[in-house]
C-alpha cells in the first residue's frame, strides 16, 4: 500500500525527531502534497543524506517548501526526483539549488522541465 499525501505528512514530522536515518526511498508513494510535509522534515534532519523521491506525483507548488529545505539542509547530499511532475514555473525550487552545497548527485530526469529552468 501507498504511504499517500497524509502520510507524507506524517511522515515528515517524524524525520524532524529521527537522527539515525541515512537513506530513504519513498519511490512510488503517490506523496503528491505529502511532499510538503518531507520538506518540512528535511528543514530540520540532520542524518538523511540519500532521498529517493522518484515518481510520487509531485508538483510545483510543493517544491517551493522543498526549496526552503534545501536552503538550510547541509546534509542531503543525493537527491532523485524524477518521474514527478515538475515544470520550470518551480522558480523557488531552482534557486534553492543553484544556493545549496551539499547535494551531490541530482536526478530530475521524466519532468516536464525543459530549457528554461537550465
């Protein structure tokens, strides 16, 4: 069974408690806005580094929170997002990364991007 938007959020609540966490893989998940409540966990996480987020429905609205998220996260260092439904409005999104230091590896790969978020 899918873990859903609500879950998403409840999720999200407990990676601002768990420290212990390296690795996570969501994939898959139908998280569409739950989404928010992951990056509201990432705001405060410190252990994730490895976020597989790929083909959860994602859309530009919540990748707004998510840029917050990347602006403060020191720690995130691969982050696979591909498969959603992101589309170069997601302006706020965009510039968190260009500002981010940690990421390393980045997967963005079946959105609906195009040239001009690059």
């Amino acid at each position: 069974e899918k873990i859903g938007a609500s879950g998403g959020y409840i999720l999200g609540s407990g990676l601002q408690k768990n420290q212990n966490i390296k690795i996570l893989d969501l994939a898959n998940n139908n998280l569409g806005q739950g989404f928010a409540g992951i990056a509201k966990g990432l705001t405060v996480n410190r252990s994730i580094m490895e976020l597989n987020l790929s083909r959860n429905k994602i859309q530009d609205l919540s990748t707004s929170k998510f840029g917050k998220a990347l602006l403060v996260n020191d720690v995130l260092a691969s982050l696979d997002l591909s498969g959603n439904q992101i589309t170069s409005n997601a302006v706020k999104f965009f510039e968190a990364l260009l500002e981010n230091k940690s990421l390393k590896k980045l997967n963005l790969s079946k959105n609906s991007i195009g040239q001009r978020a690059i």
